[in-house]
C-alpha cells in the first residue's frame, strides 16, 4: 500500500472538523449580518444580489475546472428550487428580521428537520418513531417560542419566519426526490443563479430601494454573505455531504441557533427572554431526537 494510499483517508478526515467549523460558526453567523446589511439593503434585494454575485463566481469557477454544465432539465429543476429555498426561504427570512431579533428567528428555523420529515410524509417517507417524537417535541418548542415577547410584538414576522421555513424545506424535499439539481457545486451555482433572479424580480415588484448612503457596516455585511455565507460554507457543506455521515453533515441545525442567539445579543443587544430560553432548548431536543431517530 503506498504512502499517498494511507494519507488519502487521513487528508479526508483531517478536513472533516474545518469543514463542520465552517458550517457552524459560518452560517450561525448569517443571521446577525442579515440584519447589519438590512441597515441599507432592503430584503429581497439584499438577498437577491447575494445570490447572484455568489452564483456568478461558483459558476466561473465550475467552467474554469472543465465541469459539466447544468443540462436543461436540471436549470428548469433549479428554477423551482431555488425560487422555494432562496427566492421563498431566505427572501421571507431576511424579511422577518425587519420585525424579530436574527437569534430567535435562526431558533424557529432549527425546526426544518422537522418540517422536511413532514413533508417527506407526502413523497412515501415514514419517519421514524424518534423521528415523529422529535417532531412533537419540536412543535411543543415553536409554540412556546412564539408565544414570547419577540414574536407577540410580530405577527408579521411570524408569517414571513413560517412561509420560509416551509418553502426551504419544501425545496429542499424536492431537490433530493422530484427536481434533482446537477451534482457538486454546478448544481448550487444554478440554484443560486436562478433564486437570485427570482429574488430580484420580486424586488422590482415591491419596489424596493436602497437606503442610501450605504453604510459601511451593511457592505461589509453584505461581502460576508456572498464569500463566506454563501462560497465557503456551501462549498464545506458539500464536502461533509460526501465524506460524513448525514447525521454529520446536517448537525448545524443543532448548533446554528446557539451562536445566532449569543451573537445576537452580544453585538446587536438583542433581548433574549428566559422563557425564549427554554423554548429554545425544547426545539433542539426535537431536533436532536429527529438526528437519533435517522441513524438509529
């Protein structure tokens, strides 16, 4: 056996922490520059314009590496999902967040393990027993959630935090049964490509506009998504989906609200009542009962 035999596995598993780091600590960050860039973008702009320059770069790249390119069917199958999962999921997040603190919306949004279960009910997916407690669980969690201070205050925040969930994890329902993108990074380029022209279309229609100056704080915000948000941790997320397990690779969900909600109050004063608290750790019990309930 050779030498570049043995450190082939070892290379891969070296990987694996940077990689579940940038998942983490990456998009767990999300949330809070959402909200530093929503000081001059408005919503779907900002995310529309996110995407788009993200796409573009990913697909240059995908060219420049002599790729294959999307076929037809797999653009028409990225319109679809990335009109659910970016132009509806993270347009409607980057709304709410108008009306409700980055962290307590990143806690709501730890229940689309669940909602993926529920929607895997309807393409013959039985879930588990674990996995229908960890939904029950979870529900019981975004019930107390909503019923705190930062949602009462919000009803619309509450409206556009629950379309986004639904339309992402519909989206990405259908991304793994009915629409299947094109593989590896050609198939996120095309989804973000397509997702950030729906997001901009929408923009038009509501007419949104920038509030100008811009400031610094939202360029630098907005950077962060496109590179770091939007390149490295998608490219890290790829990566754990080929070599860990899945439990692995989608246990983000689990960490991602933490760090929003301690990021949220630590650099924006977000208020975070007890009772939030607690409903928080309710979610992700039922989150944590759903990852049991898929590997057990």
């Amino acid at each position: 056996m050779t030498t570049a035999t043995l450190s082939s596995p070892v290379r891969r598993a070296s990987l694996l922490v940077p990689a579940l780091l940038a998942c983490y600590l990456i998009w767990g960050s999300t949330y809070l520059a959402i909200r530093f860039a929503l000081v001059s973008f408005p919503p779907f702009f900002q995310m529309g314009t996110r995407f788009l320059a993200a796409g573009v770069l990913l697909m240059a790249w995908v060219l420049w590496r002599g790729h294959a390119r999307p076929s037809r069917i797999e653009w028409r199958n990225a319109l679809a999902v990335g009109s659910l999962m970016l132009g509806g999921g993270m347009g409607l997040v980057a709304s709410a967040e108008q009306h409700i603190g980055s962290g307590v919306i990143a806690a709501f949004i730890a229940v689309t393990p669940m909602m993926a279960c529920g929607w895997g009910l309807l393409f013959g997916k039985r879930p588990s027993r674990l996995e229908l407690a960890g939904m029950a669980v979870g529900m019981a969690g975004v019930l107390l959630l909503v019923r705190g201070a930062s949602f009462s205050a919000a009803p619309w925040g509450i409206a556009c935090i629950a379309g986004a969930t639904l339309a992402w994890t519909l989206g990405s329902v259908l991304s793994t049964t009915r629409l299947p993108l094109a593989p590896g990074a050609a198939g996120f380029a095309s989804e973000m490509l397509c997702g950030g022209a729906v997001l901009m279309a929408i923009s038009l229609a509501l007419g949104e506009q920038t509030h100008g100056p811009i400031q610094p704080v939202a360029w630098a915000a907005w950077l962060y998504l496109v590179v770091f948000g939007s390149l490295m941790a998608f490219s890290a997320y790829l990566y754990l989906l080929a070599h860990a397990s899945p439990a692995m690779a989608t246990s983000y969900a689990l960490v991602n609200p933490l760090i929003a909600l301690f990021l949220g109050v630590v650099f924006a004063g977000e208020a975070v009542t007890g009772g939030e608290w607690f409903a928080c750790g309710v979610i992700l019990a039922g989150v944590f009962l759903i990852f049991r309930g898929k590997t057990a």
